[in-house]
C-alpha cells in the first residue's frame, strides 16, 4: 500500500505542477527552449517507467513535437540537439540505476495544433531487433590480429582469461595479457558485444602492479561482478563472474 500511496501523490503532484506550468506558459508564451525539451522528456520518462522483477524499465525513444515557428528554429540545431537530449537521457538513466531495451533517440516533429512554446512529448519501447533471424543471443567478437585464439606474447604474455558462461558461446576464451582491455558494443572496442544492453564502451579491463581490476565507463546499465554493481575501480579475483549486459564472462587466472 505504501507504493501505491506514493505513485498516486506522486500523480497528484506532477498534475499540478503542470497545471501552473501550463498557467505560466500561457502568460509568458516564447519560442520554446531546449532545456524544456529536455525537463519534458525526462518526465515523460519518469510517467512511463515500467517495474518488473529484477529492474525499472524506461522509454528508450522520445517524439518531440513542435509548432511550425519553433520546429523552423530549431531545424540548424535538429541533429546536435537531438544527440545532446539522448545523452541527457543516457545521464539520468544511470544516475537512477534505470534499464534501457535498446539505444536512446530522440526525433522531431512538427504539429500544426501546437503554437510556439508548446511542446508534447510521447515515450515508446522499442527493442534493438537483431539481424539475423533466430539470433536472439549477443555476437561476441575479439578483435585482435588472431581473434579469440591471439597469442600473449612478452611483457603481454597470459595472465588471465575470460570464459563465456551460458549461451551459444558458452565456453568461448578471451585471453588477457599485460595490456587494456576495453568491452563493449562499438567496433573500437577490444572485446565486442553485440547486445542492445551494453554499452558503445561499457568497460575496461586494467593490469597493474601485477594485479586485475574492473572499471565501468559510464555505461547505460551498468557493469556487475557477483551480482554487485561495479562502481569505480573493481579487483578481479580468480572466478569472479563479471556481467555486461546480458552476457556473463568468469574471470580465470592462469599464472
């Protein structure tokens, strides 16, 4: 009872701050900001969350709609401006230990019934679908001169691995060396998954002072060891489970 009571004060609240928003508007109506662009999405954001078990899921697409005068004002800026409220999306998502089904956009459109410094904005789930038929399970690619199978050679010699658990790749070896590691779902990254649920650069492996430590780059949902959210710099102990977005890798010490 006591989450119902707080989402139904929380409904009450937000109607009436609306309300007086709406109220100020009229009173001092201008072309329309992009911050309130962004205050608007991130309350369409925070409406539309939906609780499962285990997470809070949140829209991960947003429509702006805008009159013709303020649409016309905004055109030069659409494509900058549009990156700059995903990544304030991406920012409050992680802030608030949020779930995403797939990448943030943000789109643009114009409304004949709305005047200048109005402004709607509607959130939908939409799902990264894969290319591939049937191919549900993340694509896991080393990128490397030898690929999953490369040589450890000198200072850079094998010290460790990962192991894929669970999954068509069950079983699947990244070895780890002297040098940094860093995974994630952009072709730039040393181990590549590709999974709607991480990250372009998710996080990184880091070998010092004869030791192993995981760190998250700042990634949408978060990078786990053991079930823990990994915050700062993490050690790696032999058997550790390390978990970026759907796929878990045990961390195995070989020397």
């Amino acid at each position: 009872m006591e989450g119902a009571d707080v989402t139904f004060f929380s409904r009450i609240e937000r109607f009436i701050e609306r309300a007086i928003e709406g109220l100020f508007r009229a009173m001092h109506r201008g072309p329309v900001q992009p911050v309130e662009i962004a205050h608007k999405i991130l309350r369409v954001l925070e409406d539309d969350k939906r609780i499962s078990v285990f997470r809070i899921y949140v829209p991960n697409e947003y429509v702006v709609s805008l009159s013709q005068g303020d649409m016309a004002r905004i055109s030069v800026l659409r494509r900058t401006l549009g990156e700059e409220l995903s990544e304030h999306v991406l920012r409050h998502v992680e802030r608030e230990g949020y779930y995403l089904v797939g990448p943030v956009r943000v789109h643009f459109i114009e409304s004949p019934s709305l005047q200048d410094g109005e402004v709607r904005v509607e959130g939908s789930f939409v799902e990264e679908v894969a290319e591939a038929a049937g191919d549900a399970e993340p694509t896991i690619v080393a990128k490397s001169t030898a690929g999953a199978k490369r040589e450890c050679m000198g200072e850079n010699s094998c010290k460790a691995e990962f192991v894929v658990e669970g999954g068509r790749h069950s079983g699947w070896r990244f070895p780890l060396g002297g040098e940094r590691v860093v995974i994630g779902r952009a072709g730039a990254g040393d181990l590549v998954i590709d999974d709607p649920h991480v990250s372009r650069e998710h996080a990184e492996v880091i070998f010092e002072e004869g030791a192993y430590a995981l760190a998250d780059l700042g990634s949408t949902n978060g990078t786990y060891i053991n079930g823990r959210r990994v915050s700062g710099k993490q050690p790696l102990r032999d058997g550790d489970v390390v978990r970026v977005g759907e796929t878990c890798l045990r961390f195995r010490m070989l020397q």
